[in-house]
C-alpha cells in the first residue's frame, strides 16, 4: 500500500509542535483570559519584531483586517478600490461591504500578481465614469509579494492609499524587505491553510503610523474611545481569541524553518518539473513562502482525473475570476477585460505544498504528474 498524500498536512506539524501547543492552551484554560489576553499583546509584539512593522493589530479573521482597513480609511459610496480579478472573493467583498465599487484588474502572466499597466488604465477610467479612485489592494497570490515599487509608484501618483493583502505571503520579502512593510497597511490571515495558520479564524493589520494603529484597535472593538463604554464611532466586534493568539506563538517559533522547508519543496518540485509544465515564478528580488505550488497547464482536467486516480490530491485556486462570479459580474472591469485573470483561470493547478512533505512523497508526486502531462 502506498502512504496517503496530504495536500497540506496540519498533522505533521502538530505532532511536531506536540505538547509544547497542549501546554500553551492549557495556560490560557488557566488565566482565564479568553479576550485581548496577555498572549494576544505578546503575539502582537512578535509579530511586529518578526517583520519590523511598527504596529501590529491582530483581528478575528483575515477578511475582517481588509475590512478594518477601508473603514479606517473611510471609504464609502462613491469611491473606488481597485482589487486584481484573480483572487479570493474577500478581497473584492470588503469594498462592496463598504459601499464603494471595487474595480477589476488584470494580473500579470508570470507571477499572478496585480500588473501595473492595467491599475493604471483602471485609474484613469474610473475617473472618467465619475467615481472616487481611494484605495488599490494588490493581493500576494500564492506567497510571493506582488511588484510593491511599481504598484506603489501608480498609487501615489493618484492619491490612493496601498492595502496589501498578504493573507498568502506573510514571512515572505521583496528587495529585502518583509511582507508587513511594503504597503502603506498589510493584512494577513491566521486561517488554518496560511503559511501561519492558528487552528480556527485569525488575522492581523500591519501598519507603520500611530494614528492608524490608534483607530484600528478602536474598529475593531465597536469603536471604542477610552473605554469599552465609550464609543466614538462605528466599529466591528472582531479581536483574535487568546487561545488563537498562545498557539500562533508556538507556531511561529518554528516558522522561519517551515519557510525554509516549504522553499526547499518549491526548488526541488521546480527542478523537477522543468521542460514538463509550466513551473511558478518568482520575480527578481522576492522570496515566496509558498502558500501554494501553482502550475499552468493547458489539459487541466485530465490531469486532475489521473493524479486523482493514483491518490494525488491537487487543488483549483481559483477556477472563475472574481468579474465572473454572480456576486460581482455587474461590477466594473478594467478597460479591455482581464484576459490574463481569464485564461489562468483555466490552466492553473495547485499541488501538494507544505514543509513536511517529504521527498520520498514529492518524488511520487513529479513521477505521477510527468505521466500525467505526457499522456501515458
Ligand atoms: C484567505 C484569504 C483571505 C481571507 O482570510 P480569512 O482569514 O479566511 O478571512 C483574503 N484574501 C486572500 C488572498 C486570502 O487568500
């Protein structure tokens, strides 16, 4: 019998962490402090020393940091927010939650990652149509930074505040600088999946600038002033539970390595794989943290089937572009479509990523998908 591929295996890291996790629940079980207890400012702090943010915000889940961010902007009707058309639903969500337009752009063909050109026509159109430009969300897809210099230059040529959403690339770097510390505010997830996963719904917003650490802790507790019972202005119910914050902790006491292993699968998949699918890139001057290990291949279907077929687990992400999906087909796209976001919608697959795979098991896996591709 052949062992049982996992497409992310949690457990391994689990029985690694072992009772160093079990302890540090047992302490929170122990306090009592279930909310905004001393493990969520001690967490908040190795967060921002991790990445060299100034402030960290930790918050319930990785949608509500985006959220968090376009109400401390004050973003509402009327104003537009640009987010790539290849992402996930939560990026364009908190802009419609907000009452602001979110318009599409397209991503580039290498790194999926929000491409320049098309924010800039975006901008320009939708000054045209009488909307605000306010905020753009380039997104890090699958945990590589997305081409901040570039992004940033646009943006700050038009007023727009810059939010990363790096729900996929925390731990990850551009031009020697940590993911946390490219954009104006950096959101992250804590979502089991994520490179730096609790084991239930967390988030975090990084940011440089007092006042904006000031408001956001305010949101993120119905707005609070000076105390709970003061409320100066309308905010959410959305802090990371205490038990989250001690077991992200432990977590990311072992995460520089888990970086370091998930970049050793990435290399040898990518050696592997060359001359046989399209291999992902990483843009000069990026480190990737590998949320996911994402291929283009032209024959998507079959390919699943046969992986399937040997006990090979893959995954979509993300099989319609957002200007596709129900909820946000009426919303604006960029002049000239998406073509970009359309076709990789099409062709691209993910395949087991995490930093216990073992090479054994990865060896298994670039054999059965060689076959795959060739058709044998
Ligand atoms: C996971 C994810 C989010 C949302 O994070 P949650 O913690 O699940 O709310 C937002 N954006 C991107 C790109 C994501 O991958």
């Amino acid at each position: 019998m052949t062992e049982h591929i996992a497409f992310i295996d949690l457990q391994a890291q689990r029985r690694r962490l072992g009772s160093r996790l079990d302890k540090a629940i047992q302490r929170v079980l122990t306090h009592g402090m279930f909310i905004l207890g001393p493990e969520t400012d001690e967490l908040e702090q190795q967060l921002a020393t991790f990445t060299g943010a100034k402030y960290v915000v930790t918050c319930a889940n990785g949608t509500d940091a985006l959220h968090l961010c376009l109400m401390m902007e004050e973003i509402s009707p009327g104003d537009a927010v640009f987010v790539p058309a290849f992402t996930f639903s939560a990026t364009a969500e908190v802009v419609v939650l907000v009452g602001a337009v979110p318009i599409f752009v397209d991503v580039l063909p290498d790194t999926f990652n929000m491409d320049p050109v098309s924010l800039e026509a975006a901008i320009r159109d939708a000054k045209r149509q009488g909307l605000k430009p306010r905020a753009v969300i380039p997104v890090d897809l699958f945990g590589q930074p997305a081409d901040y210099s570039s992004l940033l230059t646009v943006a700050s040529d038009h007023g727009l505040l810059v939010v990363a959403d790096a729900a996929q690339s925390f731990g990850a770097s551009l031009d020697g600088k940590p993911v946390g510390t490219l954009a104006d505010c950096t959101t992250t997830s804590f979502f089991p999946a994520k490179p730096l996963g609790c084991y239930g719904d967390g988030g975090a917003i990084l940011v440089c600038d007092q006042e904006r650490n000031t408001i956001l802790r305010s949101l993120r507790a119905h707005g609070k002033g000076d105390n709970k019972y003061d409320n100066i202005r309308v905010g959410m119910n959305s802090r990371l539970d205490t038990l989250q914050a001690a077991i992200l902790i432990e977590k990311l006491a072992v995460f520089p390595g888990e970086i370091a292993a998930r970049q050793k699968v990435a290399r040898r998949y990518t050696e592997a794989l060359s001359g046989v699918v399209q291999a992902p890139a990483v843009m000069p001057g990026a480190t990737s943290v590998w949320a996911q290990y994402t291929i283009q291949v032209a024959n998507r279907d079959q390919i699943i089937a046969s992986l399937k077929k040997v006990g090979i687990p893959t995954a979509v992400y993300y099989p319609l572009p957002l200007n596709r999906q129900k909820a946000y087909r009426h919303l604006p796209t960029v002049p000239g479509g998406v073509p970009v976001s359309e076709r990789l919608a099409n062709q691209v697959l993910s395949l087991p990523m995490h930093p216990y795979l073992a090479p054994n098991m990865q060896d298994r896996i670039v054999e059965e998908l060689r076959k795959a591709a060739s058709g044998v």
